[in-house]
C-alpha cells in the first residue's frame, strides 16, 4: 500500500512550501482609466469592488422609501379631500339657515300671505352700493347692502360669500354684516372701489387659535390711489376694532372684534395676504388700549 503524501514528513514539508511561495490570488478592484489630453499620462480611478453593491442596496432604499412616502401623501390627500367635502357641507347648511324663510315661525309677505317655504324676504329700505374687486384672480362684483339693517341682498349675499371664499381651499363662511358695513363707509369715505387681499381663511390654513378670518369677521384691504398708512389711519378715524398695519406687503387689516387691537408687522412681502396670520402675537404690537 501506497504512503499518503501526509505521512511522509519531507512531502509535507515540500507541500507547505509550495502552498506558501505560490501568489495569493486577490480579486482586483475597478478601475476606470481616463485618457483626455495625448500629451499627458493616462489617469486611472480605482473603485472598491463592493461599490456596485452599495449602490445597489441605497438604490433600493431610495425607492422603497418613495413608495412609502407616495402611499402616505395619497392618504394624506383623500383625508383633506374628506374634510373640504365636510366643510363645505357645513358652510351650505349653515348658508341655509342664513337664508332659510322665517315663515315656520309665523311671518307673514307684505300682503299678509305667508312667505313660501325656502323664500327669502327682500330688504327694505334704503340700499347702499359699493364696488368689491379681489386683487388675486380680478374677480369684482357691486355689493348691496341695506342701510336700514346692514343685511345684504340675497343674491348679492352668495356672490360676496364667494369672492370672499378662502383662496387656498375655495370654501366659504357667513360674512358679518358688520363687516360690509364697515366696507361700505370706507368706500363712502374714500369714494373708491374696496381692493380684497384677504377675506375667509379655512381654519386648517389659520396659524391663530381663534382667527377673525375664519369667523368672516375680517378682511385684508387697499385702496386706490391711498397708501396703507393713510388706510390705516382711516380706519383708525373710524373706531374699527382691529387694525393691523402691513407696509411691507401694501395692505391694511381691519375686523369687527369688540375690544381695540393694533399691531404692525415688517415680515416679509406676502402678495395674497394668506402666508401670514394676522394679530398682535404675530407682529410688532405697539398699541392695544390707547390712542397711536
């Protein structure tokens, strides 16, 4: 019987000798060689050989998280979709109730025929007009306001609730009477059309916890051929509640709160009057009680 060479001491020796002077075999890396002028030597990039990997692997990543993320915004998109439909629903039911007949509770027409269910009765009196234009989309309507009451002439009513709508969702709320009268001296006064920059915000948008805008208690305004410091201090003439100075953008706030607040705000310009909230605690108050 034949040794095996592992028996032999000599053929083992000789075998570990060979095993350690033959060159071990490395796997070599990329390399990229890059030849742009003749005159020079060509340049060479090595690259790690786990490089395609790696990139495979953050490629993967990269791509499970826009799935993820595609997924999330689809959702996030259905729910607002939700609560628009939600508020809308609200502002129409709430706009029914506005509008609805009083004839359930016993009111009778002119003539002594009650009023037919879902009528409205027409203001009486004398009927003020002023011209509401909105600077963002041109949008411009002549608004009829009964001097007698300060309500507004149904048709005249939807059309102010929907130039007043909220820009960034297209919703829209009751307005306060008190408001288009306060419009409506001011146009009086300056015998000049009434620029909307702002007018319904949609709470969703509203960074303060209770918003005068969301209340449709306030409107962003300019006037033609005046300055915001010369609307302001019309409106100041005038006793209006809440005043906000904004020179930087060109427009004027003003609402109908019951207590007295002033404040001015330098920020930045914000053309359609929706990038900021508008109050002391969002500009430089100076005055809240007394005069200016």
């Amino acid at each position: 019987m034949a040794p095996k060479p592992g028996d032999d001491p000599i053929v083992a020796a000789l075998e570990r000798i060979r095993k350690q002077q033959q060159p071990k075999l490395r796997r070599s890396p990329l390399r990229i060689m890059i030849a742009t002028d003749p005159d020079r030597p060509v340049r060479t990039l090595s690259l790690p050989r786990a490089l395609p990997r790696v990139l495979a692997v953050v490629g993967a990543v990269l791509v499970t998280a826009t799935v993820v993320l595609a997924c999330g915004s689809w959702k996030l998109n259905g729910s607002l979709g939700q609560l628009e439909h939600r508020l809308h629903a609200m502002v129409q039911a709430a706009d029914s109730v506005a509008l609805a007949s009083d004839s359930a509770a016993g009111a009778a027409a002119p003539g002594g025929a009650p009023l037919a269910p879902g009528t409205t009765r027409a203001p009486s009196g004398a009927i003020g007009r002023f011209t509401l234009e909105s600077v963002n989309n041109g949008e411009t309507m002549e608004v009829a306001i009964n001097l007698a009451t300060g309500e507004l002439q149904p048709d005249s009513y939807r059309r102010l609730r929907h130039l007043m709508r909220c820009l960034r969702t297209g919703a829209e709320t009751p307005i306060d009477p008190r408001l288009m009268d306060l419009l409506y001296r001011i146009s009086q006064r300056t015998h000049q059309k009434i620029m909307l920059v702002s007018g319904f915000r949609a709470p969703m948008f509203s960074l303060a916890t209770l918003s005068f805008h969301t209340r449709g208690m306030a409107a962003d305004i300019r006037i033609p051929g005046m300055t915001p410091m010369m609307v302001r201090d019309l409106a100041e003439s005038m006793g209006v509640g809440g005043i906000g100075y904004y020179p930087v953008s060109g427009f004027v706030h003003v609402d109908v709160r019951e207590d007295r607040s002033r404040w001015t705000d330098y920020g930045r310009n914000r053309s359609d009057g929706e990038g900021t909230e508008h109050g002391p605690e969002h500009g430089e108050q100076f005055d809240l009680a007394g005069d200016l």
